[in-house]
C-alpha cells in the first residue's frame, strides 16, 4: 500500500509540474515574448562570428562598397557591374557548360531562346565546388578568434539553401554545387568547439514563384509566409535546434504579415531557454535583440545588441572590395572595445571563398583579435557597462565586471594614465596591467585616478596590441 501511495504521489508531482512547464510556455504575442526575456549567454558573450557563404561566392563580386551577397538582386536590376561579370564568367566557362550555360536554352515548346540573365544566375551551381572546405578548421578559428558564438547563413535572399530543404528540392547545396550538407557538418563542428550555434535565415525571396521579394506587390505575400517560409523555417529549426536566429529580409512587410509572435514563441518553446532572436521580423516588431548594422554603438539598456559588420565592408565575399574597406587589426580591436564599453557586442563577419577558404587577411584579423582576447578577455565576457563609458577624448574605455573597474586604453601617451572623474577606489584596490604580474602604482587626486606606468617595460607592454586593459581591483571595497 505504501508503494502504491509513493508511486501515486510521484504521479501527481509530475502531472503538477508538466501543468507548470505548460504555462510558462511562451505566447504568441509580443507581452508573452517580451516577459520571457533574453539569455543570459548572448548578453555575457561579447563576440560571436558571421558567415556569408552561399552561390553568390561563386561570382564574389559587386561595386567596391557594394554587398557582395546581393548579387542577384544586382542582375534582377541590370546592374552594369554584376551583368558584365556574369557575362565574362560565361565566356570562360561556356565551353566547359555546353549549351545551358552558353544562353542557348529551350522553352515549353522546345523551341530554342536566349534565357534572362537572371535565369544563368542558377547556373553559377554547376561551378561551386567547395573543394577545400574544412568546416573543424573553421571552428577551429572561430574559437581562437574568441568568439562564443556563429551564425551561418543557410538561406539568402536568393532562396538558395545549404542545407537539404524538403521545399527547396532542386536549390540547395546538397542536391547542386558542392553536394554538402553545409548546415549540419559546420553545426556539429560549432558545437564541438564549445560555441552556440545560430542559424541567420531570410524571410523573403527573389526566386520563389509564391512571391519575389522586391517585384510583386508586397501585399501578396500571404500565401508564400503559410505554404513555404513558415513550414521551412520550422524544418529547419527542428532539425538542428539553432540557439539563435537572425532574421532578415523584412523591411518591406510587417511583422503581422510574416506572423511574427506566433513563429518566435514556436521557436522558443521548440529549443527552450537558450533560445534568442533578433529584432527583424517586420515593421512592429516589438521583441529581440537589436543589429545595427554599420552603425558601430547605440544607446540601448532595455535589449542586448550586437553590431553586425564585416571586416570590410561586404558581407559576402566581393573580389572588386579595396584593400582601404578592411580594417586593420588595431583598428578592430579597438572598435569592439569601444561598443562592449557601450554595453553591446559585435557579430563580425567572414566572407569565404567559393573553394571553402578564408581569406588570409581576414584569418589574420581574426588571430589577432584571438590573441588580444586571450589576455584581456577578462574585461570583456560578462562585463557590464561603467557609470561612465570612457575619456572625453575616446582614448579610455571602460568595463565592469564583480567587484573590478577595467580601463582600456587604445592610447598610451607618458608615463601617466589619468582617469577623470571617477568614484575614488576602495581601500584595497590594486591595478595590474592585464597579462603583467606587476602592481602599478595608483593615487587618488582631485575626482581623478592617477596610474603611474613608469615600471612597465616594453616587454610588459608589448604583450598585447591594439589597447591594454588595466584592472582596477576590489574597486568598491
């Protein structure tokens, strides 16, 4: 009897306790998403990584401050640059194509008709090999980068999907170009490597005949969000369970039409608390954490940010981009510095090559980020906003973390760092230049922190570059 009671007495915990999993579930609307919050994990993480990868990288090309990745949308235009490329990339490889590639291709009829240019976009397939892909070593460098998260693009806006999509049969990257399930080996490589992995996904579509994005009324979309975007969307999330999706593509629609709320509290519910989105789901989106883009930092305390940027300044992979787009290492450094300082982060991007290689100079950017993260990562992950968020001549940052002030300074100039303007330290207080064992003499004067660098060497100093972080320890004890 006793058994049955503990048997009948457990069974009633757990249908009390699946009662109150169900109702925290969240709802489809923008109060119920908007309670449940963020993650505490996309606010620690500072950095993550960006990957533009898809057809448009066979091409790679665009004008010199153009996106590379919106290819298409440049032929669907009759952009001179784009339509001459295409052009040139067909006499080379015409010959080798036959007569598909060479313009010559068959109506209904079987009659024999010059395709649009736009038609010879899906052509670009037949070319991408992918031939030295290596998604762990991808991984591999995210991680030394020091990033803790990717977000991979598996469909742009071209519609091309780099995973088997049940509703792209004929135009992803399983069944044409490199043959690879590109989604699932990077996630598992991701994964393994100890980072989140999210999934940037477009809302809209140039190619499909349900509706092409930027050419049917926008009005008329209703049909392609209930028959394909949302049924793919949730293929695609319940297949891998991304931690985070980057949603795009929305601007011309609002957040009603893509059915906004319903599909991100399905999300939620589907992968649970680790779960984030951004906030690009249409006009009225009330949820999500915000990307500026470009736009280096913003003032927002009431959502996690994080600026999406490439190296240079094309997402994709554009081989027309100048070398005077790129920024240095030194540069990067300290502009991640200063929007963790803002109280955001930074998704940075990659651009591959067709072939599946990273170009050289943006693995550089990345090792040398690494290496800085390495040393002063301390001032970064979990960090929160200062009381105030750096000198008035932008050559200090600051970052707080428990109990310790870091200053970051991109400049040093004299053998004294003067911090204006701040709380006197406490008592116990001690600074150390990160990746130094020694402890800097500091004096309080006048609402300023004085920081004497008279005994840091160049040795001291050169293990790091771009900005040196000095803690201020037990700065309010």
């Amino acid at each position: 009897m006793n058994r049955f009671r503990y048997i009948a007495a457990i069974f009633f915990f757990s249908l009390v306790l699946g009662v109150g999993i169900r109702a925290q579930e969240v709802q489809p609307t923008w109060e119920s998403l908007n309670q449940r919050g963020y993650p505490q994990w996309f606010q620690d993480a500072k950095l993550g990584i960006f990957v533009h990868w898809g057809l448009y990288s066979v091409p790679a090309y665009a004008g010199a401050d153009s996106y590379g990745e919106w290819f298409y949308r440049g032929l669907m235009l009759g952009d001179s640059i784009r339509v001459k490329e295409m052009k040139d990339f067909n006499k080379r490889w015409g010959y080798l194509l036959g007569d598909q590639w060479s313009g010559r291709l068959s109506n209904s009829d079987g009659v024999k008709q010059r395709p649009k240019i736009t038609d010879l976009y899906t052509l670009y397939a037949q070319t991408w090999f992918a031939e030295h892909w290596k998604p762990q070593e991808w991984a591999d460098l995210f991680a030394q980068s020091g990033a803790k998260y990717v977000v991979l693009v598996t469909k742009h806006h071209d519609g091309y999907c780099l995973w088997n999509s049940r509703y792209q049969p004929n135009w992803n990257s399983v069944v044409t170009g490199p043959h690879m399930n590109i989604v699932d080996s990077l996630t598992r490589c991701v994964r393994a490597a100890g980072m989140k992995m999210g999934f940037y996904y477009s809302l809209t579509e140039w190619t499909n005949q349900l509706h092409v994005w930027m050419q049917d009324p926008d009005s008329a979309i209703g049909e392609y969000v209930d028959d394909y975007m949302i049924p793919q969307f949730k293929e695609l999330v319940s297949k891998y369970k991304p931690s985070l999706i980057f949603a795009d593509g929305e601007w011309q629609n609002s957040a009603a039409q893509f059915r906004a709320p319903e599909i991100i509290s399905w999300y939620y519910n589907t992968v649970g608390e680790e779960a984030i989105v951004n906030d690009r789901w249409g006009s009225g989106t009330q949820h999500g954490f915000k990307t500026p883009e470009y736009k280096g930092a913003i003032n927002d305390t009431l959502r996690p940010w994080a600026e999406c940027r490439g190296i240079g300044r094309s997402f994709g992979l554009n081989k027309n981009e100048p070398l005077s787009n790129y920024l240095t290492s030194d540069s990067l450094i300290r502009h991640f510095v200063k929007l963790v300082a803002a109280g955001g982060g930074m998704t940075l991007n990659v651009g591959p090559d067709a072939d599946g290689t990273i170009p050289m100079l943006q693995q550089e950017r990345l090792h040398d980020l690494g290496n800085w993260m390495k040393v002063n990562g301390e001032a970064i992950y979990g960090s929160r906003p200062f009381s105030k968020m750096c000198e008035r001549d932008s050559t200090v940052f600051y970052t707080r973390r428990g109990d310790n002030l870091y200053a970051i300074a991109t400049h040093l100039n004299g053998n004294t760092l003067i911090l204006r303007n701040i709380p006197r330290p406490g008592l116990l207080s001690q600074v150390k230049l990160l990746g130094c064992d020694k402890i800097i003499v500091h004096y309080y004067f006048a609402g300023s922190l004085y920081i004497r660098l008279g005994n840091l060497t160049h040795e001291d100093l050169s293990k790091t570059k771009g900005a040196w972080v000095f803690r201020i320890s037990h700065y309010n004890k």
